[in-house]
C-alpha cells in the first residue's frame, strides 16, 4: 500500500492548509479501490437517486417502521 506524506499549516485559529503530493494521493486512492470504475458509478446513481428524492435522511432505525 501506497504511504502519503503530509503538511499541515494552521493560518489562523479557523484555516488550515493541508498539502500533500497528488501522485501519492492517486496511488493511495487506488490502492483502496476509489478509482474503481464501479464504485464511480454506484456514486454516481447514488447521486442521482438523492436528487430524485428516493433517499431520505434518518435519525432513527424507529424512522424505518
């Protein structure tokens, strides 16, 4: 498995910057699978389906019934 290095830089009490190398970050990525053309479209009909209004919030597993 890929290892990714990163700078955190705290600006001000409410900003931070985060930097690391996207090389490393794409090979991290893909290591667990988020470049899965699969999961990219599962995403995306998720995405879709949230838009439409079929998914809906919970707070509960009582809001099921």
């Amino acid at each position: 498995m890929a290892s990714l290095e990163f700078t955190i830089t705290q600006k001000s009490p409410k900003k931070v910057t985060i930097e690391f190398d996207a090389d490393k970050f794409e090979r991290l990525a893909a290591s667990f699978g988020f470049l899965n053309p699969e999961l990219i479209k599962r995403l995306d009909k998720a995405e879709r389906d949230v838009k439409a209004g079929k998914i809906r919030k919970i707070n509960s597993l009582k809001d099921l019934r």
